[in-house]
C-alpha cells in the first residue's frame, strides 16, 4: 500500500475565504515527521510555480510528487482545456510526478453551487476528458477524474455517466462520492478496474445528508467536521480496499481530507487525526 499526503488535510486549499494557510515549510516539515514519504502538489501557489523549483521544493524535504489536483472547465464548448493542462503538465513531468487528479470546475468561485448541464455540456466533457486522458498519457502520467461536491461531477448519476460516457479513469475520493450521493463500495465494486488514483476520506454521514439536503453548504460541513480520522465514520474502507486488492490496484492511497483552520494552530492542529488515519489504513494493509 503507497500512502502519500495532501495539503488540504493541512487546510491549505484553492477556495478563496477557505481558512488559513499554512507556510509550505511548516506542512511538508510535518508530512516527514508522519512518515509521508510522497505528497500531491495542492493548489496553485502552494508551492513554486516554475516546474523546477516546485521539484527542488519537494526535494529538499525528501518528499516524492504523486502529482495533483486540477480544477478545469470542461463543459464549456468555447472553452478549450489542452492548453491550460498541458501546462500543468509540466510541473509533474519535471517533477516525476505519476498522477494527474481532473476535477469538473463548475466555472464558479467555492464548491456551495453548480450550475445545471445540457446535452451539449454532457458531450463536451466527455470529449474533453478523453481528449486529456490521451494527453496525460503522452506525457507519462496518468491521468483520472475526481467526482466532488459543488463541481460538474457531484452526484451518483454524474459519476456513472462519466464511467460509461468516457474513457477516463477515476480518482476514488471515499468522501466526495459518499457526500454526493454514491456508495465508494459499489464503486470499487463495479468499477474497481478504472480506479487509478484514490483519495482517502471518511465521512460522518449524518452531516453529509445535511449536505445532500442543503441544510448545510460543504464548506459549514468541513467546519462543523464531516471528515474524521479512517476508520471513526461511516465509509467501509476495509472492503474498499479489499475490493482493489482483487484488481491489484497499485496506486496510491492519500490521506486527503479537507480541513479548515481559522488560525495556525499553536499546537500540532491537524496533526493528530491525520497520524491516526495512517495508522488505520496500514491496518488494512
């Protein structure tokens, strides 16, 4: 099992307002300090924007580039994606990252709202994913979508017209899923075979319907803590895994859930649910 970090499980996230935002000297100090030996990118400005010097970065923490989350318009006709990602591209070739992680933009600020697509917008994407599902794997790495909340794959019957509309494998964010609607068992059940990337969550359900009924926005959801340590909610990762163990799924597990901080924590903050969660998905191991 290959078991990487995420910066927003440190809550530094694309989202403008989000929280705050740690130093990247700080987050990837305490990746080491948990036994992570391979982190994603997190979101633009994170870390330096020129390709080598986000290696460098990386490097001089010892830390391996799994790759990273991408949010771009694909539904959009007038709206060409292959520029912007191939950009992108760069930094994880330079990098020897393996993994491009898509996500629907909804072209919208924040994950609280989406608007509603046609069948021109369905086409679009599906062209589109292709199109940079080929593109990634020119330039080596490979490439997945990430079904999440507030974007143009959200809900079950998003994710499923994805898998059967395209040709793109999926990034299992446990989390995202569960919170729009979709069992991750049944997917790794069904599906197990166009997992290429997953990211590890587990959800307190009760806040996740409030969610789903829109009592709550995703973001108050964080805040009031929808995401808990592996193993303390109610997203069945013992079958998960099992169920990729039987396609011998070779990716990488990362520990990805999203935290807000209102301010820097004084103490080890995130920290602590975050060694708790590693200890849990070795178990599984």
């Amino acid at each position: 099992m290959r078991i990487a970090g995420a910066p927003i499980s440190w809550g530094v996230c694309e989202v403008p307002g989000w929280g705050f935002q740690l130093s990247p000297d700080r987050v990837l100090k305490e990746m080491v300090e948990v036994g992570i030996t391979a982190t994603e990118f997190g979101p633009d400005g994170f870390l330096p924007d020129d390709p080598k010097a986000k290696a460098a970065k990386l490097a001089e923490f010892g830390l391996k580039a799994v790759g990273g989350f991408v949010p771009v318009v694909l539904h959009d006709p007038d709206h060409d994606p292959v520029p912007e990602v191939d950009k992108q591209l760069d930094a994880f070739v330079e990098a020897g990252a393996e993994v491009l992680v898509l996500a629907a933009n909804s072209g919208q600020d924040g994950y609280d709202s989406r608007p509603v697509l046609d069948e021109t917008g369905w086409n679009t994407m599906f062209k589109n994913l292709d199109r940079l599902a080929d593109l990634a794997r020119s330039r080596g790495i490979t490439p997945s979508l990430h079904p999440h909340v507030g974007t143009m794959v959200e809900t079950h019957d998003d994710v499923l017209k994805v898998l059967n509309g395209s040709s793109m494998p999926l990034c299992l964010d446990t989390g995202h899923l569960l919170i729009g609607g979709t069992d991750p068992v049944e997917i790794a059940n069904d599906w197990a075979d166009r997992v290429a990337h997953v990211h590890t969550k587990d959800v307190n359900l009760e806040l996740a319907k409030k969610v789903q009924s829109g009592e709550l926005t995703y973001q108050q959801a964080v805040l009031q803590g929808i995401y808990v340590p592996l193993g303390q909610g109610d997203v069945d990762f013992k079958t998960i895994v099992g169920k990729l163990n039987d396609v011998n799924f070779a990716g990488w597990y990362v520990m990805e859930q999203d935290t807000i901080l209102p301010t820097e924590p004084s103490d080890e903050g995130p920290l602590k649910a975050i060694r708790e969660s590693i200890e849990y998905l070795k178990s599984l191991a």
